[in-house]
C-alpha cells in the first residue's frame, strides 16, 4: 500500500494512514522476544520505509499521525520514526507544509 502510484487520492491515503498506525501499534504491544523473529523484523523494515511514503503523499494529512507516533516510548517505534525521518521524501515533504503548521517543526526536529 506504500507505493506513491497507491497514495493519488485522499481516500487511499487515509486508508493506507489508518493501517500503518494499527500496524505500528500492534507491532509495539508484542514482547522483544517476539519482535526479534524474521517475520516481525521484515514488518519493522517495511514499516522504517512506508511511513515516509505516506508522509510524502500528503503530508498535511500523516504528519500529525506520525508525529504522534513519535512519543512511544517503545524502541521500535524510535528505530521506525528515526529511519523515516533519514528519507528524503520524508523531508522534502516537511519543508512543502508552510513554516507557520505546527506539526512541521515538530516532526523533522524530536
């Protein structure tokens, strides 16, 4: 779902927003030992790189999601805000929002 060609609409987005959080959030609830499995590692890759998509697609629409997502204390999370962040798109997206949106400053700078 994190494709740009996916994200045109706003519909999609939303969608695509909606499942990422659910996603990163149940990936949170689930114990370390869990997390270290192949499986759940692949989960938290896709996840260090579709969120800077969805960012990109809309930003005015997933930075605050996101930014909200910033304030888990869980390590995972942190890896997968983090590696968002390093993206460009992600940033090229941050810098589109006027410098007066909240959420701008807040998201590029934790």
């Amino acid at each position: 779902m994190c494709e740009p060609r996916l994200l045109r609409d706003a519909r999609s987005v939303s969608r695509t927003l909606e499942l990422l959080a659910v996603v990163t959030n149940d990936l949170a609830e689930h114990s370390p030992e869990l997390r270290r499995r192949p499986e759940w590692r692949t989960l938290r890759q896709a996840l260090g790189y579709g969120w800077s998509v969805a960012v990109a697609a809309s930003p005015a629409a997933a930075l605050p999601v996101f930014e909200r997502m910033g304030e888990s204390e869980d390590v995972d999370v942190h890896w997968i805000v983090r590696e968002n962040r390093k993206k460009s798109r992600f940033e090229k997206a941050v810098r589109s929002i006027p410098a007066s949106a909240p959420q701008a400053a807040a998201v590029i700078r934790p």
